[in-house]
C-alpha cells in the first residue's frame, strides 16, 4: 500500500566563507513526531528567473522486497523552461518493532521537466525507498526529502544532463575489500561542451547485501536461497567533487564512497544515481565528508535512551552568487559503541532560508538512527555542498512593439 502526501520548504542563496553551527535543543521523540504532514513554500524566488522549491512526500510500504514508490509533482511558473531535483534527505522505519537490515535505498528514479497542454510547467519524479531484512514481510514507511530549482535559460546559461533516468553506477563491494567502497562514475553524453562548469547533482542510493546462507531461528525455517540480513553499525555516503572547473574532454567524471556495515565487514552491492548540470552560469562550492568505518565495540555507550531526531542548524555567510541551492553531499551515521536492530534511521536538511541581502544561507539537519528502546546513542555528520548559479552577463533584450505610425497625405 502506497499513501501519497507532501512536505515543503524552500531556499536559495550564495557563495560561502563563513560557517557556524548553532545546535538547537529540538530533539523530538519518535511518539511526537508528524507523519504524512503536507507543507509547501517557496524559500526563494526571484520572479522572471529562478525559484527553488523544498518538500518530503512518506509512503508506506505493507512488506518488501518491493520498495515503496511514490510519484511527486510541483507546479513551477510560467517562466521555468529548465527544471531539475535534488535527492535532499532520507528517512526510513519499520512500522512494527525494529529488524536487521537487508535492503536500504533512498532513491530519485526518474526526474521530467512537463511543459506544453495549456497549463504550468510541472516538475515530475518519482522516487522509490526500501528498508527490508531476510525475509522481507514487514511492513514500513519511507519519506524522501528533497529541492527542486527551476529557471529560465534566457537568464542563467545552464542546462542539465541525464535527468530522466539519472546517471546510474553499481559495484560489489568484496568483503576482503573492506568496508570503504569507491565507485567512480563518467558522463559521455549529452551536450556539454568542454569550456562548460559541471557539478554533480546526488539522486540516490540503493545498498544491499549479497546472498550467502545465512540461518535463523525462526518459523517458517530458513532456505539456502534466503537473503542475508544483519544488524546495522553504520551506514554513510560521500559525493568527491573538488569544483565546478570545466571539464576539457566534455566527459565530467566523479567518485562517491559509501560504507554499509554490522560490527564486522560483509560483501554487498552498492549502486549509487547522480544528474549533472552544467553551463556558463554554473558555481559549486564543493565539500566532502572523508567517511572513517567504526568497527567493534567501543567502550563509549551512553546508557540513558538516545532515539530521538536531532536537529541543529547551520548558516554559511557571503555567499558570492546571484542563487544558490544546498545539495546535501555526505552523510554519515553510526551506532555509538556496537551493531543494533533498526528501527528508524534517516538524515535530511530543511527549513532552507536565503537571504539576498546579506548572500547568506541557512538550514537545519535532523537525524536519526535507533533501535526499539532508543540505547545506545548515534552519532550523525554531514556535508552540504553549494550549487551556485550566476546570472548571464548579458541579459535577454526584451522586445517591445513599435509604436503604430500613422501619415496622413493631404491632396493639394
């Protein structure tokens, strides 16, 4: 059963220099928090020639192995002829109890700009989630985050790459390996040219462990041909790209690093999806997260009950573009002092504000990772890439009629 509902929100901004976090005492437990809630706004506008929009849209899903999907429409002005969305945030939860893990994905499948029949252009993508153990009959709930931008062309030299299907890479990533998988990506398509700015647009994630036989106690009893589920310590992903520096071949290429992991290191398969966008107009203020496996148990374990959604809240200062959106770049989190059940886990930013004035950006990031009763404590950071757009030097000339010119010819 798939129920389909909305949350927004919105912003824009511009370069930045500066960065303070300013944590908020916002912690929020899981009993209080509102579900399926529908909020829009528009963060950010400049009329005539760019708007960001924000929202999250929950499903549920009443058993896997088939992920929740959901299909999400934003009616944009009249002026966007370019469009695109960004995978913002995640968050998923069994609805019963928590469960090892098998399957997590958060995922931006598809992506479509609809013009044309009379009425607004529409931003239209749909988006699949999928959090399931061994034997994949429990039901839970996955809500997306994300940003969408819309501009017009006439004023910011920008075009977007492989946005309908997105731009897919897959590996194994072999135990013997270790737990840090490393996927590079490359774009051959498309119509960027080589002077053109690219900065990576993150879509998506899908982590899966590979099939071995793995037994459990438990009725009906096992099959050699069951997945393998295990218990969670830390999952994280990372997107490297150092700027938005043209790109001499006119293939842009990029690496994205990701960890999926019990107390131990076991082989799964990672598939990661990304768009591209690219131009003359085009910024990135790039930043990373270096992602570190936690291994073993610790001896750090808060012992009070933790499974709360922590929100805090960051501003970035004198951002030097005409518009800028936070792409959501790197994210980690992990179990305080060993592996656990699941019972919620997500990471998403929100609440984006952009003020033109001061060319300075603000958002919060909430997070969550627990278990049934909350103990131990996680541990959640982040990164946020800026995605600037500048304005083209020189702007469309806007035509005007000529005024009707009437002569009158006498007869003499």
């Amino acid at each position: 059963m798939v129920m389909l509902i909305m949350l927004t929100g919105c912003a824009t901004g511009r370069e930045e220099s500066d960065v303070s976090t300013l944590p908020e005492q916002q912690s929020t437990s899981l009993s209080d928090q509102s579900f399926f809630k529908v909020v829009r706004t528009i963060g950010f506008e400049d009329a005539g020639k760019f708007i960001m929009v924000e929202g999250s849209q929950c499903g549920e899903q009443a058993s896997g192995p088939e992920p929740a999907t959901m299909l999400i429409t934003h009616d944009l002005p009249a002026y966007v002829n370019n469009a695109t969305v960004i995978l913002n945030g995640w968050s998923l939860r069994y609805l019963h109890k928590d469960h090892e893990v098998r399957t997590l994905r958060a995922d931006i499948s598809h992506s479509k700009l609809v013009t044309g029949g009379g009425g607004p252009p529409t931003l239209v993508f749909e988006v699949a989630g999928e959090l399931s153990d061994q034997n994949g009959d429990d039901a839970y709930e996955f809500c997306v985050y994300y940003t969408g931008l819309g501009f017009n062309s006439a004023w910011i030299n920008a075009r977007i790459e492989g946005d309908y299907n997105g731009i897919e890479t897959q590996a194994l990533q072999i135990h013997s390996d270790g737990p840090i998988a490393t996927l590079e990506s490359i774009w051959t398509g498309g119509a960027l040219r080589g002077h053109d700015s690219v900065a990576v647009i993150p879509r998506g994630f899908d982590f899966q462990y590979d099939n071995q036989f793995e037994c459990e106690f438990r009725f009906p009893p096992c099959r050699w041909d069951d997945p393998a589920d295990h218990p969670l310590r830390q999952v994280a992903y990372s997107l490297f790209q150092t700027d938005a520096s043209p790109n001499p071949d006119g293939n842009p290429h990029w690496v994205t690093q990701t960890i999926f992991k019990d107390s131990g290191t076991r082989t799964h398969w990672v598939k990661t999806r990304a768009a591209l966008i690219g131009g003359d107009s085009v910024k990135l203020r790039a930043n990373f997260l270096p992602l570190n496996s936690r291994s073993g148990k610790t001896g750090i374990c808060r012992n009070g009950v933790d499974g709360v959604v922590h929100t805090e809240t960051f501003r970035l200062y004198d951002l030097p573009y005409d518009y800028v959106v936070p792409m959501l770049t790197g994210w980690n989190l992990d179990y305080e002092c060993d592996h656990q059940h699941v019972q919620r886990a997500g990471i998403w930013i929100h609440d984006i504000r952009f003020d033109p004035e001061t060319k300075g950006l603000e958002y919060k990031l909430s997070s969550i990772l627990r278990d049934k009763n909350g103990a131990p404590g996680f541990n959640a950071s982040h990164r946020v890439s800026v995605l600037g757009l500048n304005r083209s030097a020189i702007p469309p000339v806007i035509r005007h009629s000529a005024p009707e010119l009437k002569i009158k010819i006498r007869d003499r």
